[in-house]
C-alpha cells in the first residue's frame, strides 16, 4: 500500500542537506522531514557512546512524526549507531558510509583518498570496509578535525576552509591520490571548494545521491512510495538555536526555510 507518510533524514548539523537535495530530486512528492541535532554538532570528536545515544533521541522524534522511513544523513552515526537503530525499529533505516567500493573502480592510479570525521575513521565499521579494499588499492585517510565547526560557522570564512582543506588534501595528492571520498556529508556541501583545491585530474566521489537511489528502492521493494502528486512538503527541526540554524540551514539549502525547535534533546548525555 503506498504511504503518504514522512521520511526522516538526521545528520549533526547542516551536512545531510546534501543528502535531502538528493532525495528532493529524485523524490519530488515524497513528504520529508529535516533533523539538525546542531546543539551536539559536531559528532567527529564525540563518544560512540554519545553519539548512539542521540542517535535513539533523534529517532525518538522521527517516530512521533510517524515517519516511514529514515536516512541517517550522516557516516559518523552510522558508523556508531545504525545496527542498534536496526535491531530496534522496524522502518527501513538508510546509513551512509566512505564509498571506498567506487572510488577503488574508480581510479587509476591505484591511490584513493577518504577525508572524514575521526569518529568515522576510528569506527569499527570503518576499518572493516577499509580492510575489504586495502589490498587492491592504497587508501589514504584523513580525519579533518575543525573542518565541520567551520562549515558550521554562522559568518563563513572561505579563507580557513580553503587553509584546511588544502592541509588535509596535501598527502593525498603528493601521494599520486586520482579518486577523493568525501566521508562526511558536511563535505559535500563545499564540494566546489574541494574540487578546485584538488584540481579537475582528481574525481571527487559524494555518496548523496547513491543513498538517494537506495531509499527509492527500499521504499519501492516495501510498497511504501507515495502516491501523492504533489510536490512533498519539507519540515526542517533542530535541537539548536533556531534562529541561527534558520540562517545556516536556509545558506546551505539555497533559500529561506523556517526552523522548528525540537524539544527532546534535555533528556540525553
Ligand atoms: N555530517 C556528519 C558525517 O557525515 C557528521 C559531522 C560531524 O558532526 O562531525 O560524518
């Protein structure tokens, strides 16, 4: 039976807006539903511990919006918390995670990069994937501590973004690196930063729309699409400032989105 109910998508901050347009494109008149957990953002440095907690706070929430599925727009949660979500919930639970499989097709020179969060890097998730392509391709690795906080940043400074993406791209690139992962859907919001410091030799791979193309078959194989005709609405929540994040989030989604606060978040750490 079609379903007229939301999607959930969840990330730490503005990063699974990446991940929204995506869905938005290919699922025009899907009904969707944005969580920023922006009060904890950003994950990258915090607990496995911590971040599965918010990872059950959040999906508290998206389960009273009565959603019928959920993106977790984000590699550093996945990496912590998607199984126990899984074993928990019954909807079809969507994570992300490196593409190391297409980036290892991919290049040519035998060198790919993975730029993430060091939660993700050090996950045990993380290193299982690696260890499946280590021995066809060198992967080289890089946790971009700061480079979230700054995507983050109310007033952008495009100097220190620049500054630190050239620093975390610098190995990759000396090392003869022609396939770049962006590990963190925050990164893919600055992906035309990234793609000029690397150069246009380099392939920049982003996951948004693959997990775009996985949702649509999840909810095709569950005969849960829509079937309105209309254009879906999309509802945009935060456990931060919704002032601020009615500012960065309408900057990273391309026009002004009202914000909603979501309450919950007391209850966790
Ligand atoms: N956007 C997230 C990711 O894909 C998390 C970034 C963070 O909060 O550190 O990993």
């Amino acid at each position: 039976m079609p379903s007229n109910k939301p999607i959930g998508v969840i990330d730490s901050g503005a990063g699974g807006l990446s991940v929204l347009k995506k869905i938005q494109e290919l699922m025009p008149n899907e009904e969707l539903l944005y969580l920023a957990d922006s009060y904890f953002a950003p994950y990258g440095p915090r607990s496995k511990r911590v971040i599965k907690n918010r990872c059950f706070e959040n999906m508290g929430f998206i389960e009273l919006q009565h959603s019928k599925a959920l993106v977790l727009a984000c590699n550093t949660a996945t990496a912590a918390g998607v199984e126990a979500l899984r074993e928990e919930y019954d909807i079809p639970i969507i994570g992300m995670e490196p593409a190391i499989k297409p980036a290892a097709d991919l290049t040519r020179t035998g060198v790919v990069g993975v730029l993430a969060t060091e939660g993700t890097l050090d996950s045990e998730k993380f290193m299982d994937l690696e260890s499946l392509y280590k021995d066809k391709v060198e992967i080289i690795t890089k946790a971009c501590h700061g480079l979230v906080d700054e995507i983050e940043k109310l007033k952008i400074d495009q100097g220190e973004i620049v500054k630190l993406v050239t620093e975390y791209t610098e190995d990759f690139l000396k090392r003869g690196g022609d396939t770049l992962v962006l590990g963190c859907t925050h990164y893919a919001l600055i992906v035309d930063i990234i793609a000029e410091i690397v150069g246009p030799e380099v392939v920049v791979v982003d996951t948004g729309m693959a997990v775009a193309k996985e949702l649509k078959r999840r909810l095709q194989s569950e005969g849960l699409e829509t079937d309105s005709k209309q254009k879906g609405r999309i509802s945009f929540f935060t456990s931060g400032n919704t002032e601020d994040q009615q500012v960065l989030l309408s900057r990273y989604w391309g026009e002004k989105v009202p914000v909603l606060h979501y309450l919950n978040f007391l209850l966790t750490i």
